[in-house]
C-alpha cells in the first residue's frame, strides 16, 4: 500500500526482474497468502519506502548480515568502497576489476573515456587504496586493462602492492580477426595483473 511500491516496480523493469504486464497482484498466490515463487526473490530496494516499512522489512530478519549470501551495491564505486570499508576490512578474499580503459574523445560508451592520463591514474590510485585495506593477507586483486594503460596500471600497483607481491601478468587475447590496411600491427590482447597482498596469499 506505501506509494513507493511503483518506484519498486518500475526499477524491477528496468532491471528485467518482471515483465511489463507484471501486477502487484501477481506477487501473491492462494488469495494473498503465500508469495509466488517466481517473484520470492525480488530484491527490494529500502530508499523507495518510508522508515516505518523499512524497519518493518529489518525486523524480517533475526541476523541480517548471516541470512544474506551477498551485496549487490550500486553506487560510485568511490562512494560504495567508503561505505563498506569499516565493515569489510582485511575481510575480502578476491578483487576483480576492470576500470574504464583511457580510449579517448572517439570512443563510443556511456561513460567517460577520455580523461588525462593524470586524472586517470588518480582515480584509479584512490580506489587502489581503498580497496587494498579491504583484502586480508592471503588473498588476490586483479586489474584488467589495455595498452593505453597498461603502462601506468602496472607501476600504480607495484606502488601500492609492492612489486614482490606481482604475480604475474596474464595476457587475454580478444580476437582472431586480422584487418587489412592498417599502419601497424592490430591490438589482440588486454592485459590482467595479478598481484597479492603478502607472501602469506594462497594460489589454488
């Protein structure tokens, strides 16, 4: 009944949990009862609620933090690592991220490409630092990138993981195509670092 519940719906669409037709209704089976176990996983989303639902839907829970296999956050990732870090500290066992490659002003995305290298290793550097105080010692972070960065990614890490914690340096093909009419060779590799945390990280 709370007026959020069509904020709810409309991000359930947008997201592909439901279908454009899908009806409150539709959440509940055997007159309202029981919910429908096609939707009994729909995730809710607090910010559309008042705090008297909120708390309501906390109370659901004897233990919160053991009843949930996971977090799904979406957020900048700046603002989201902030977040979580008291929480989480040295408590994360992998790290894999695949930051937005520096491709320029021609590059087709939603997103920003085309930053100065400066500011692009900057931001990069800030949510390093973050992320390294989350991973306990015996665990991994990967960094995937391109040979616009490959260069910066690799000496910003040995920096804030020290160079005795590289691992080795995975090259990912992306392609088998060969195009004609170039002036240099084609790019048909990305770049993974693998880094530890310490000589105590364990490699299965």
């Amino acid at each position: 009944k709370d007026e959020g519940i069509e904020k709810q719906i409309n991000e359930w669409k947008t997201l592909g949990f439901i279908e454009d037709d899908f009806k409150l209704d539709d959440i509940f089976v055997n007159n309202g009862k029981e919910l429908n176990p096609k939707y009994k996983f729909l995730p809710i989303d607090t910010r559309y609620f008042d705090e008297e639902i909120k708390f309501k839907i906390l109370n659901l829970f004897d233990d919160l933090d053991n009843e949930l296999d996971g977090w799904l956050i979406k957020s900048d990732n700046w603002q989201a690592l902030n977040t979580i870090k008291d929480k989480f500290r040295e408590r994360i066992q992998t790290i894999y991220i695949d930051p937005p490659f520096n491709l320029g002003k021609n590059a087709d995305f939603y997103y920003n490409v085309n930053y100065k290298d400066s500011t692009w290793i900057t931001i990069l550097e800030n949510r390093l630092r973050l992320a390294k105080d989350l991973l306990n010692e015996k665990v991994s972070i990967f960094v995937r990138c391109d040979y616009n960065g490959n260069a910066y990614v690799r000496m910003l890490l040995n920096e804030i993981f020290g160079k005795e914690n590289f691992r080795n340096e995975i090259a990912i093909r992306k392609t088998v195509n060969v195009f004609r009419g170039m002036n240099k060779f084609n790019n048909y590799y990305e770049n993974l670092y693998f880094y530890s945390k310490s000589e105590k990280s364990l490699f299965n």
